[in-house]
C-alpha cells in the first residue's frame, strides 16, 4: 500500500464515514421527535399543520370532509368511469366546487383559525373561548361551524349522486323487462325452440331408419331362418 492509498484510506475512515454517521444520526433524532403533521389525500395543503395545534373536534371534521371529499372527486371527476382523473375525462362545475372547496376554503379556514390561536400568549384561551367581536361564537365555533357547512354540502352531493344512480338502475331494469317482454321476441324464441324440436325429431326418425338398416345387412335372411324363397332367386 503505497502512502497516498494509506492517507486516503484514513481519510475516509476518520473523516467521512464519522461526518456521514453524525448527520444520519441527526436526521433519524430530528425525524423521531418531529411533531407529526396532519396527512389528508384529499386535502395535501394541510401537510405542513402539525396535529397537536388543532382541537379534536377539528381534526374530525377534517377526516370526514377528506374521506367524503375524495369519493366526491371520483364520483365528478372521473367522467368516463376509467378509474382516474385525466384530461380525457369532462370537467363540470360540481368538481371544481369540490376542488376549490379542498384546495382553498379549508386550507384558509385553518390558516385563519391558528392564526388566531397563536395570538394568545397562553394556552390559545383566546381562540378557544373568546367571542369574536359582533358575533357569539369563539374562534374554535368560527372553525367548526364552516367546516359543518362543508360536511352538510358534501353529504348532500353524496346523497344526489346515490339517487341517481339509483334513477339509472331503475331505469335498466325497466328497458330491460319491456325487451324481454315483448311479444315479437317471444314468438321468436318460441319458432326457434319449434324448429330445434322438429330437427331433433328428424334425427331421430334418421337414427331409427338408420339402425333398422343395419339389422337388415347383419341377418339379411330374417325370418326364413337361412331358407330362400322364389322370389330371392328371381332377384
């Protein structure tokens, strides 16, 4: 080992593997003591809020609006039922209600309500139990109020969309029904059946005359038990 391979080798092992084991090590305590940060599919603008800072109750009604508002962007968005949300599919003003509802209105209405928690130097008392001015309700009640209105709207898209699909499946089985029912079809499948019937009794006539033939080669004398008439001997 020549003194420039040795002085690279101490290198790396007193110098870079100890730096690279201080930083992973850093990482690893920073990720574990990080407060964890709300996650919503639906609603990624809320990524960076961590959990503890909102009450209970709103971060069960953020769980109701993300799990509602995600069936709600298949059930508008995905148009052309191929299981995602392109540029094929059409957009329509329901869906952007319920993008901008997601993407915007919540986010905002959280931004504002811990920017009213963090003006208490306390516990967020102010938020939490102080009314707001002109009004009866606290900063926390603000919060959950618009969030029930966005529940209540999202509830009743649901209910619409169950009532008409429901409509189309009702809808089916009455087209359905008038076609199976029509009398034309009926006579139909009944000369279809009549002439399947009719072929199977020629087949088996056939079958019968066919055998009857095969007896008659196999014993040709018959009857006359080996004897040969006059006629046979005219033949």
């Amino acid at each position: 080992m020549t003194q420039v391979t040795a002085m690279l080798v101490m290198f790396v092992l007193y110098g870079v593997l100890p730096v690279a084991g201080l930083y992973l090590g850093y990482r690893g305590i920073k990720k574990v003591t990080a407060p964890k940060m709300l996650e919503y599919k639906a609603m990624p603008q809320l990524g960076y809020i961590p959990e503890k800072s909102l009450p209970t109750e709103v971060k069960t009604a953020l769980e109701q609006i993300n799990e509602k508002g995600e069936k709600l962007r298949v059930i508008y968005g995905d148009t052309n039922n191929d299981g995602k949300i392109d540029d094929k599919d059409t957009v329509n003003e329901t869906y952007i209600m319920i993008q901008n509802l997601m993407d915007r209105h919540v986010p905002q209405a959280v931004t504002d309500y811990r920017r009213l928690h963090d003006l208490d130097v306390g516990e967020g008392a102010l938020a939490d139990s102080t009314k707001i001015k002109h009004s009866n309700v606290t900063g926390k009640e603000a919060l959950l109020d618009v969030l029930r209105t966005i529940n209540t709207q999202f509830d009743d898209l649901l209910n619409a969309s169950y009532h008409q699909d429901g409509q189309k499946l009702l809808a089916t089985n009455r087209y359905l029904q008038q076609r199976f029912n029509n009398p034309a079809i009926t006579t139909d499948i009944q000369k279809l059946n009549n002439d399947v019937n009719r072929v199977n009794r020629v087949n088996s006539v056939s079958d019968a005359d066919t055998k009857v033939k095969s007896q008659a080669i196999e014993s040709p004398t018959g009857a006359n038990d080996g004897q040969v008439s006059a006629e046979d001997i005219k033949l």
